[in-house]
C-alpha cells in the first residue's frame, strides 16, 4: 500500500477514487491532516472484495500531528471502550456501532 502525501489542491473525491490509489494524506494545517483512504488499502478485507470496489470509501481519518491528552476525556456510554494491541502498537478503541470510531493511541513508555 503506497500513500501519497500533497498539499490539498481542490482534487474531486471521484477523480481521486478514479486514480485507483490506496490512500491520499491531505494535509489540512500545521496542526492536522486528513487521511482518505479506499477499499484496496486495507488487506484485512478479503482479496476479492477489494477487487470487487477497489475504488469504495472505506474510511476517513482526522489525525492530530501533535500529541493531544485524552486522560479527562469521558466519552458516552453509547460508545463501547475496546483495547487493541497489534504487535508494538496498542491503541483504545472507541466505536458506537454505526461506524462513528475514535482511536486513541496508547504511548510507549
């Protein structure tokens, strides 16, 4: 999976799906980018589904490029608190169920 780093330059969404890439960073400001990325990104999902929409929205990410403390941060009861740890990395997980989905990643210490 290649990811593609430019400035946001007005680029429509299905221009950008018709590009057949795995995922496009823009970056917003100095404080946040925005990761757009498609069904073939994700090798999680079975081959013959990324095959089958290669070019489909699979998720929308906002990410911090600073550090921001979630230590007094309460979130809803409607949101189900998962820990995930995938080799080095171990985030929070934070999901409602319809796809609304907060990841808070965990520091090493």
């Amino acid at each position: 999976m290649g990811e593609l780093r430019i400035e946001y330059d007005g680029t429509n969404y299905a221009e950008v799906a018709t590009a057949k890439q795995a995922s496009i960073l823009y970056n917003i400001d100095h404080d946040w980018e925005l990761l757009v990325e498609f069904v073939n990104s994700d090798r999680s999902i079975p081959e013959a589904l990324r095959k089958a929409f290669p070019n489909r929205l699979y998720r929308i990410s906002l990410l911090s490029k600073k550090r921001i403390s979630f230590n007094k941060v309460t979130f809803p009861a409607t949101m189900k608190k998962t820990e995930v740890r995938l080799g080095p990395a171990a985030w929070i997980e934070y999901a409602d169920g319809t796809g609304l989905c907060y990841h808070v990643m965990i520091a090493n210490r």
